[in-house]
C-alpha cells in the first residue's frame, strides 16, 4: 500500500492550501489533480467543462488519479468532486490515508460563491448550488474518509499541525 495522504472534502474547504503545506512539513512531494489535469490539457478547468462537460473532465480526473494513487510519499489534494465515481472510491481506498477536509456550509459559500474558475458554481444562485453539492457529497466523503478534519475554525498552519498528528498516531 502506498505510503501517501489524499484530501477529499468540498470545493473550498483548503485541499490545496493545506496539502501543499502538509506535504512541505511531512518531506513528502504534492500533487493536485486539478492542476495536473490543467497542466497535460494545457487549458483550465472551466475551458474542459465548456469544451468537454463535467463528463471529459471526470473522465480526465479518474485517468489522473489512476496514475498518482500509487506513488510513495505524497501528498494528494483532489477535486471536489472525485468521489462521487465508484471507481475513484475503489483508488482512494488503495490509499495510505483520506482525510476529509470539512468546513460549514457557510464558510464554502464564503470563500468559494464569488469564484469564476469553479465551473458547478457558475449558475444562477450558487450559494443553492453550494448547499446541494454538500448534502449530496458528504455521505460520501465521509465514506471514503478515514480521518475527519474541520477547517472553519484555526489557520492553515494549525490545521496542518492537526493533521500530522493524525498521520503520526497511523
């Protein structure tokens, strides 16, 4: 089994944030599969979901995270939406660790209702757009979760600590 820690959890709640500075403080390399997926296709995220839909996009997702799942010593940060494929379940579950990064429904609204470069958000009344994606991934997060972790409250630096402490009781 791999030696690495994948972050699920909604669009918002600090995947990439977080990831990037855990990995910094474990030694272990980052990968975000939405940035990889933007680098091979040389266009962003909103350009595939106009171009390809969700489903393109999905598809590229689980091709990425097929590929990653099983190097050593990473750190991955996920699209928000990875989990709602069976088959992204089965690869996630090969994994060392899942933490689901958690946050209110407010605080996604917060820092995420405003941003262009979310696709699923680009809708009439996104905060509803918010809410339902939540109610609809949450079970699901949390199926595939070994380790909870609320980002609402506390910086970046002390959810981080949190985490490593997670992964040093494993």
């Amino acid at each position: 089994m791999a030696n690495n820690i994948v972050l699920v959890g909604p669009m918002g709640a600090g995947k990439s944030t977080i990831g990037r500075q855990l990995s910094s403080k474990l030694n272990y390399e980052f990968l975000d599969t939405d940035h990889i997926i933007e680098s091979r296709s040389g266009a962003d995220i909103p350009w595939i979901f106009d171009v390809e839909g969700e489903q393109g996009f999905r598809d590229r997702e689980t091709s990425v995270l097929a590929e990653i799942i099983d190097r050593d010593a990473v750190v991955i940060a996920t699209g928000g939406g990875i989990v709602m494929r069976p088959e992204n379940r089965k690869l996630l579950a090969q994994s060392a660790k899942v933490i689901y990064l958690m946050a209110s429904i407010d605080q996604l609204i917060k820092r995420t209702f405003k941003d262009k470069k979310r696709p699923l958000l680009q809708v009439e009344n996104p905060q509803q757009k918010i809410r339902e994606l939540f109610e609809h991934r949450d079970p699901i997060y949390r199926e595939v979760a070994d380790e909870i972790v609320m980002t609402d409250d506390g910086g970046t630096r002390s959810i981080v600590q949190k985490i490593s402490e997670i992964i040093s009781r494993s």
